[in-house]
C-alpha cells in the first residue's frame, strides 16, 4: 500500500540478501523487521550466546534461549515471524577472507556489532567488494546511525568518520546502554536497509544522524568523504 515500495520494491526486497553482522541489542530489532518485512534471505552473524544480562535490549532472545547461540536463538525468532525466507546462522566470528566472502555476496550489509575493531573490518569489506554499509551503534543514552555506499562514489566510509587510531574502544558491555535506545537505532537501521533495497526515498548516505535520548535531541551532521581516507582513498583511485 505504499507507493514509494509498490510490489516492484517488495519483490526486490524478497530477492534480496542481507547480512547482519551482531545479534544483539541492534541485530535484535533490525532482524525482527526485516524478516517482517519479507527480505527473502538473512545471513545473521554473531559468535556468542544468549546470557541472562542479555535480555533487557536484546529482544529477539527470550529467558527460554539462554545459553543458545544468539544466531540459532534470532533465526528461531525471525522464523516465528516470517517461515517463508530463507535464514543463513553462522556461529562464528567472520573475519579476513570469511568476512569478505560473506560482505561480497550481500545486497546490504547491517552492522550492529559492539566494537571498533570489528567495524573497521567490516567497513574495509564493503568499500572493497562495494557493498552498501548501514551502520548504527548505541552507548549509554546515545545513539547513531548512517549509510555509507561504496558503490557511489561521493559517498563517506566509516572510516571516514573515525580514525582508526584505537582512540575510540568503547562497548555496551563495558559502559551500559539504555535498552530502548537499542531499539530505536535498530529500527532506524532496518528502515534504511528496506530504503537501499526497495530504492524508496533517500537513505542518510552523506549524513550521521545522532541521538541523545536524554534531552531527546537529534542531530543532522554532514558526512563528506575524505580525500584521504586510509579505506575508501586508496580503492577509489585503483
Ligand atoms: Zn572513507
């Protein structure tokens, strides 16, 4: 019923494929709505498994899974929802030419991982193999969220936006994240993966939308691309 998706854009999205990297407090929602949503296969990637402090944010585990692996628990629950796409758990940490492998073959590729470490890496295999990036990350009472497309050329990286000199290392873990914030942001993260897919709209590629759920204030920052990023600079000019 809406024009901007029309069946074209539910047909693109039930031949589509989209890797979630984490299935936690970001993975969770953004699972949820894009099995609702009829994205015809899910790779889901997470390498831990379901704990009992897990559960106030990430809703797509319940007290029954505990001790599951979070991506057997999420396919469970995506399933639950949606029985006729096709789910992919893997139940490791990707990384190197796995990871590549996996990006190269997405449609779209969700991060919702808790950790600088593993964004750079992902973020190098979508510049590399040019696949779309949507990004969200939530700490304390602050969120974030943008896209990066490698396959337009103005378009920033992630690394673009922050440096990769180990001067950020923060996680949920260890500083705490307000559960619905999570929740918010992962939402944000499916809207604009459905947007890339079904091409309805604008996607936030070019801008970091950030969210302090304190004071309940947005905002809009301008993301350009630098000319010089250690990423995205080198493969544009091969
Ligand atoms: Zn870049």
């Amino acid at each position: 019923m809406l024009p901007a998706i029309d069946i074209e854009g539910q047909e693109r999205l039930l031949n589509s494929r989209v890797l979630i990297i984490g299935m936690g407090g970001l993975g969770s929602p953004a699972g949820l709505y894009l099995a609702a949503a009829g994205i015809g296969h899910l790779v889901l990637c997470d390498f831990d498994d379901v704990d009992l402090s897990n559960l106030q944010r990430q809703i797509a585990h319940t007290t029954d899974d505990i001790g599951l692996s979070k991506v057997e628990s999420a396919k469970k629950s995506f399933l639950a929802i949606n029985p006729l796409i096709n789910i992919t758990a893997i139940n490791q940490k990707l990384q190197g030419d796995s990871l590549l492998e996996q990006v190269s073959q997405a449609d779209v590729v969700v991060d919702c991982c808790d950790n600088f470490e593993t964004r750079f890496a992902i973020n190098d295999a979508c510049v590399q193999s040019k696949t779309p990036l949507v990004s969200g990350a939530a700490i304390r009472f602050e969120g974030q969220v943008s896209v990066f497309n490698p396959l337009d050329e103005s378009s920033p990286c992630y690394n673009c936006l922050y440096p990769r000199d180990g001067s950020i290392a923060q996680t949920c873990s260890e500083n705490g994240v307000i559960a619905p914030i999570t929740g918010i942001i992962g939402s944000m993260q499916a809207l604009e993966t459905i947007k890339v897919i079904s091409k309805a709209g604008e996607t936030l590629q070019g801008r970091v939308l950030l969210l302090d759920g304190l004071s309940m204030q947005w905002q809009s920052m301008q993301l350009p691309r630098n000319p010089k990023c250690p990423s995205c600079s080198n493969t544009q000019a091969l």
